[in-house]
C-alpha cells in the first residue's frame, strides 16, 4: 500500500500488460456466467399462460416496496479509521388503481400521481470503529446502539406504533402474537448457549451481562473495533428492510385480513437472510407458513410477495441469456443450472438452503425486460430444500410450487418503468425514498458526525 500522497509510476502497468506469462495465463480461463447455452435454457422456459393456469385470484390493488441504503462515512480527515454509520430504511405505498388513472387525455396528472403513493423512510446512524460509549468497548457499545435502532424506528399507522423490534418479536412468535422472548444462540460474553432473552432488562444468567434481543442478528461477530465496518451495516440494513416488510404484513393481518389478497409487498434483493443473519430464514419460513394457514381457516388468500434484484450474479447471467427467452416465458433456476451456469459450483452441494426463504426465477415481461425475482412456496416448504440436489428434475424449481407466481409476474408486469434497465416503478419509489447521495451528501453527513463528535 502506498503512503498518503504517494503516486504510482506513469507508466507503473507497462510491465503488466506486456508480461506474456500474464496473457498466457489469462487464455486458460473461462467466464461460464456469461455463456449462453441455447438448449439448457430452452429447456427450462414456460409460458406465462401455464403457470398455474387455475388462479383466480383478483389483481392486486396495492403495492408496499422496501429499500435500504448504507454508507460509512470518515468522522474527521486526519483519523479516517474513525468511522459513523449512516442508514436510511423505507417503503413506498402505491394504489394501483390511482396510480393508473392518473392519465389525463394523455397527459399524466401529477396531482393523481402524488395522491397515489406514500413513502415513508426511517433514518439511522450507527457507530463504527474508535467510536464507544463511557465506559463500554467497542462491540458493546454497537450491541446496544443496534438494540435502540430496532427499538426506536418503525412506522405508525393508526396510532399505533409498531416498531422493528416488534417485528422481530413477531418473526419469532406467530401471525398477530409478538413472542415475550428470543432465544439467542449464545452469549456474546462468556459463550453460553441457547439463552432466552426478554426485550427489556435482560441479562446472562452465567455471567451477569446486559443482553438484548436484537443480539440473535449476531452482527456485533462481525463488528470491527478497527476498520471498515460496511459489512455489520449492510447485514443491519438489509434485516431492517425485511423486518419492516413484514411489520407492514403482520399490521395489515391484525386489522385488515383481506385486504391481503389484493396487495403486493415488493422487496429490494432476493427473499434471503445472509451471513450472521442467516437464522432466520427458518423463523420466516415458520411465520409464512402459520400466516398461510390462518388465512386459508379465514376463507382468505394470502399476500404477494416478490424478491427484484436491480444487480449481481444472477441479473448479469439474465442479461446474458435474454435473446434466448421469449417475451412473457419463465425460466426455472435448478440447483445443476445455478452451480454450473451462474456460479461455478460443485452441484452435489445445495445452492441456498441456509439463507434463502425464496426460490429465484428469471422471467421476460411483455416489453422485453429480464426480471430476476424470488417468491416463497406456498402454503408451506422450503424452497431450496432437495435430497438430491445433482439430480434432475429439482422439485421445488418447479413453478406448480408457486401458485402465487402467476398473479405476481402479471402484477410486475403492468408496474414497469422505462427510468431504469429492467426495474418496476415501486421499487424506483423506495429506492428515491432511501437513498444517501454521494459527493455533497457525504460531506453533509461527515459534518454532521463532528459536530455530534465534538470534533474540531
């Protein structure tokens, strides 16, 4: 690494680029996720029309969409490894309905427009490396902050507030009933296991520490003391936009039931739960499957729910494939075909079991635009469980899983934009909600850390 303000040479890459041990090596290499093979995706398109060709059930009249989006930001020039956090989770509410009889004689009225949608954001800073409470580490202090933000942000609707950690609650207890406690897998001071932990006031039996219930995300494993810490925000992050989906989801099934059938809840990124998170994957799994089955005991239809991706692997590889799906066809994704064709794994091994509550499809819309999406089975089962995962036909690629599929794509279908390459107009809506600019807008936010820093 060089000093500050130590420049390479001008011509520092000439040896590089002429080294012919250098282009010899990079001759043997081979880029599979780029590789089309017309007959391995022909093979695995359907038509729209076939996907569960019984549904009935009515267009969905709403759309709830999340995003997130996190930056780290240097607190003062002169110690860049002191560092804040600064996070912005929200969702956009759309009425389908409005939204498309905004046309006027062919002009868009903007007033309609603005009456059709709802977008609400919740703001967060966190701290990273060399920042601590009096009298607390580092991870400590992390631990607790994490704990505030969860406790402290949410939504109101109806004054009724209902925060992340309800939703937390709520991911570990059942549809409508919060649990009182959560187990977490071990105490983050002397390590002992399966702990229960109530929301206020809890502390480790063994040795006395104050725990919390936001401790089973098990960020603070990952939580640098010294260094870059985007990896704990990114996990906080990507937690919050879920738990705040299915705070929307489980408020609506406690006041409104019905009204479930006709929305359609839109999440930025795959239906997954990653790295120290990864857990609860099974505790969503567990809530999809219990809210299913309470709404069928209702005589009603459960939710839409749909993972887009704007980036990634998996986009790329569907940009490299688009000639080879026609418009309005499916393509189902088999564990052999994402190890071998997206991401050059052994494909004995499960792609997905440990972090994915939703089975990834690709699907090309009416105008010719390659979506990658993830939707959960239905009423119940994990999408990427398989005995045989080498083995062909993998079960649970299979869209007679998804009956919820068809309504979804059609859905997804009749809200695309032309803003952005492949994106739907709700997640565009949450995305300008949530964003943190750059340039000005991370000196703003680095003038904002001194100041509450008391840095000069």
């Amino acid at each position: 690494m060089p000093y500050e303000r130590e420049f390479a040479p001008r011509l520092g890459h000439v040896p590089a680029a002429s080294s012919a041990a250098i282009q010899e090596a990079m001759t043997r290499w081979v880029i599979p996720a780029v590789t089309a093979e017309k007959g391995e995706i022909e093979r695995r398109l359907i038509p729209l029309g076939k996907v569960a060709p019984d549904d009935s059930r009515p267009a969905p009249k709403f759309t709830f969409a999340f995003d997130g989006s996190d930056v780290e930001i240097p607190a003062r020039e002169k110690y860049p490894s002191v560092t804040v956090g600064f996070l912005k989770i929200g969702g956009a509410l759309v009425d389908l309905d409005k939204f498309f009889s905004s046309d006027d004689r062919g002009l868009v009225d903007p007033r309609k427009l603005r009456q059709a949608m709802d977008a609400r954001s919740i703001q967060s800073v966190l701290p990273g490396s060399m920042i601590v409470r009096k009298g607390m580490t580092g991870i400590q202090t992390w631990r607790l902050e994490v704990d505030e933000m969860f406790r402290t942000s949410g939504f109101t609707e109806a004054g009724e507030t209902y925060s992340l950690r309800d939703a937390l609650l709520t991911l570990h207890g059942e549809p409508g009933a919060p649990a009182t406690f959560i187990e977490i897998g071990k105490c983050p001071s002397c390590g002992m296991t399966d702990v229960p932990v109530e929301p206020d006031d809890a502390k480790c039996p063994a040795c006395g520490t104050r725990l919390y219930v936001t401790d089973v995300l098990r960020t603070h494993d990952e939580f640098a003391e010294s260094g870059s810490n985007m990896i704990p925000f990114t996990r906080v992050m990507n937690a919050a936009e879920r738990l705040l989906s299915l705070g929307y989801m489980d408020w609506l099934y406690t006041h409104y039931p019905a009204a479930l059938a006709t929305t359609l809840f839109i999440q930025d990124g795959p239906l997954a739960f990653h790295g120290t998170t990864a857990p609860l994957k099974r505790r969503w799994l567990s809530y999809w499957a219990a809210l299913g089955v309470r709404l069928s005991q209702k005589g009603q239809l459960p939710p839409l729910l749909v993972g887009v991706e704007k980036s990634g692997t998996f986009v790329e590889h569907a940009a490299a494939i688009a000639e080879y799906v026609p418009e309005c066809h499916l393509m189902g994704l088999d564990n052999v075909y994402v190890q071998t064709r997206i991401r050059v794994k052994d494909p004995a091994k499960l792609y997905g079991e440990d972090e994915f509550y939703g089975r990834r499809f690709f699907y090309k819309t009416s105008t010719r635009r390659m979506l990658v999406i993830t939707v959960p089975r239905l009423p119940e089962g994990d999408p990427y469980a398989n005995r045989n995962p080498d083995k062909l036909p993998d079960v649970h690629a299979n869209p007679e899983h998804y009956p919820t599929l068809r309504a979804t794509l059609e859905a997804l279908d009749r809200v695309q934009t032309r803003m952005y390459p492949n994106a739907v107009i709700p997640v565009a809506l949450a995305h300008e909600a949530v964003a943190l600019p750059l340039g000005t807008g991370s000196h703003v936010l680095t003038l904002m850390a001194k100041q509450a820093l008391g840095l000069p």
